[in-house]
C-alpha cells in the first residue's frame, strides 16, 4: 500500500517539478503563459490566435504531461538513435512513424505546421475575407506595400551581425513583414527550434499596432499631409476582380516559386469570394475552416515554446529584432508614401503607407483613425486597404526569397 502511495506522489506535477534542477524556469514559463493569457482576454490583443498560442505554451510547460516532443521533428534525435548518420536528414516517413507511434496530441497537432498546411489555409481564409479593390483600383499601392518590407531586410541583416545563421536571420526578419502564418511557415522551415519565440513575437506585435504605428506615422507626415482627403477610388469591373487573383498566382509564382503556397492560397480565397458561385465554399473558408486551423495552429505554435529553448538570450534578441523590424517596415511604408504624395502633387495621403504591412485589415484602421483626427471629414480606409493587401503579398513574396536562397 505505502509502496502504491509512494508511486503515485512520485508521479505527481509537483515531485517532477522539484526534481527538475530548473525548475524555476518552468514557473517563469507558466508567468509569460498568464500575461499572455491576461492580454490577450483583457486587453483584447489579437487574442483568436495569442489565446491559443499561450495556452499552447502553458500545456508545453506541466511537469510530466508530455504533450508534446519537440525533439522528434529534428534530425539529431534520428542521429542519436542510431537511425541516421550525423549530418543526415530524417525522411518525413520516419518522423511521422514516430509520431504516431510514440507521440502524443499536440504532436500530431504540430505536423499541420511542419508540412505546412496551417499557414496556407489561413492565408486562404485571409484571401476570401479581404477585399482586393482598393489594390486593383490604385495599383500604385503596391509600392507602398513595398516599402513596407524594409524592416524584413534591415532585421535580416542585424541578426547576422548578432551571431545567427543566415536561415534564422531569415526568420527573424520575416517578423517585419507583420504576417504571423508567413512567419511561420518560414520559421519552421528554415529554424523551427525557434518557432515559440518568433511566432509569439509577431503576433504580439501585430497585436500593438494600434500603440506601436501612430509616434512614427507623426513623426514621419505633417498635419497637412494628414489632413490630405484623397479622391474616391475607381469603379472596380467583375473581370478585373476574376482575372487579379489568377494572374497574381501566376506572375508570383514565375518569379518566386517558393512563395506559391501561401500567394496561391490567399489568391485562391480571394477567387472564392468574388466569382459569385462558391459561397458556400467562400463562407466555410472565412468561418469553419478559419476557426479549426487557427485553433490547431496556436496550440500547436505555443507547445514549441517551452522553457528550454525559449529562456535564453536569443529569445531577447529576437523581440528586439522583431520590434525594430516593425518599426523600420511601417516607416519605410511612410516614406514611400510621402515620395507618392510629392509626386502626385498632394493627391496621396502618406499616412495609408503605413498600413504597408501585412496585419489586415487593424493597419488600415490605424491610418483611418490617425487621418480622422487631423481632418475628422478624412475617410482614409479604403484606401489604406490597398498598401494593406499589397503588404500581405508583399510579406508572402518575401519569404518565398528567403525560402528559396536558405532552404
């Protein structure tokens, strides 16, 4: 009986907590799971996705529970078994045996992000949410969305300079594109032991736009040119709407053909929602299918960061990399959009430059309030909504680049 008794405390939460010799960093672990939590509840910060996410991470960190083993989706667990010889990759078939053999829920969970399939249908579902007419109407917002990257580029070389490899200076960088499913997707190609850090990273800045974008949208534009009230777009024809996502499809995926699973997809929604005879399809896309994934996708994302490889320097680096990527791609959406302004004799308000960055539709919103209060007449949504989409492409195109040069 007392051996029975004996047995069971020792398989308690507790015995295994205080039988780890880091047992302290389990509790900072379930500490940054709370505030998420608390964020994303109270505060209301992007909270469909950083609920999951932080849960995800909370379920990660319970002593004995073993939802799920990071180490079966990398190669030196294959090696160190004797499977493979050092340096050699696991085959897909051989992960997934030990998958379904040995592991657990999440785990299972986690092989939608390691092939793949959760960031497409997301951006699928983005796709059949988003409406394309402000970009089809002004396809000079596409330079907006393009200048909106910068801070992809500019963290991709910090992280150099900070001692990471170029596949998870890649990663990094990508966190400027203000894209989580890009940013995934990228990550768990390129450095998936980063995952946690870097997926958490760019959602929570997505969710701070409201607070992050305005000091640099006023620092960058003058009252006048907030004040800017900019003409009503052009009527959009329904073959211009059909005809959009297919040749965007095509053209992108000519050039960088790595970024054809997610352009394809959003495309692919986008085709679903404006050809008139797939509501039903749209609709699931939007709604069922959206909610599945993203639920499967932040529990899955979060369970990557446990207190192992998330409690080090690199986690540090990476969110000031992640910020300073942000800040850097909404100004440099700023600037082209005060170059477009200059040009076009005053027609362009800048202030829609910043909503270059990919985090549709809040970007647009923020330009739209920040508008409202230099010129309360000032409806700047629509508009705003075309470097917006051009950003998600933008962002998409971008990872197809580091994907192709890194992988």
């Amino acid at each position: 009986m007392l051996d029975t008794i004996n047995n069971f405390i020792n398989t308690t939460g507790v015995m295994r907590l205080l039988g780890e010799a880091d047992w302290w960093k389990v509790l900072v672990m379930w500490g940054i799971a709370f505030v998420l939590i608390y964020l994303a509840i109270a505060k209301k910060f992007e909270p469909l996705l950083l609920l999951p996410i932080a849960f995800g991470m909370l379920l990660a960190n319970l002593p004995g529970a073993n939802l799920i083993h990071t180490e079966f989706f990398f190669d030196e667990y294959y090696a160190n078994l004797g499977v493979i010889a050092e340096g050699e990759h696991a085959s897909m078939s051989m992960m997934l045996k030990e998958v379904f053999n040995n592991g657990g829920l999440v785990d299972i969970l986690y092989l939608g992000v390691k092939l793949g399939i959760y960031p497409s249908l997301i951006f699928m579902g983005v796709g059949a949410m988003t409406d394309f007419t402000a970009l089809i109407a002004n396809p000079k917002s596409l330079l907006m969305g393009a200048g909106a990257q910068l801070g992809v580029f500019v963290a991709f070389t910090g992280a150099l300079l900070l001692g990471f490899t170029p596949m998870e200076a890649g990663s990094i960088g990508i966190i400027g594109g203000a894209d989580g499913p890009t940013a995934i997707l990228v990550t768990k190609t390129l450095a998936p032991h980063l995952l946690g850090a870097i997926a958490i990273a760019a959602y929570s800045y997505m969710a701070l736009i409201p607070i992050i974008q305005p000091p640099f949208m006023k620092l960058l534009t003058t009252k006048k040119e907030r004040e800017i009230v900019m003409t009503a777009l052009r009527p959009v024809s329904r073959i211009e709407l059909l005809l959009f996502p297919i040749v965007v499809t095509v053209v992108v995926a000519i050039i960088v053909p790595d970024a054809a699973p997610l352009v394809g997809f959003l495309m692919l929604g986008n085709l679903l929602n404006v050809c008139g005879v797939t509501d039903r399809l749209s609709k699931t896309a939007q709604n069922e299918l959206m909610n599945i994934v993203t639920i499967f996708l932040g529990v899955s994302v979060g369970a990557t960061a446990n207190a192992e490889n998330f409690l080090n320097a690199q986690t540090l680096f990476i969110i000031a990399l992640g910020l300073t990527a942000f800040c850097i791609s909404t100004c440099g959406g700023l600037i082209v959009g005060k170059i477009m302004c200059a040009v076009t004799g005053g027609k362009i308000n800048p202030l829609i430059g910043s909503a270059g960055v990919s985090a549709v539709p809040m970007a647009a919103r923020v330009a739209q309030v920040e508008g409202q209060k230099a010129n309360p007449s000032n409806f700047l949504l629509m508009h705003a909504m075309g470097p917006n989409v051009a950003g998600v492409i933008g962002s998409a195109v971008a990872a197809g680049v580091f994907l192709s040069m890194f992988k």
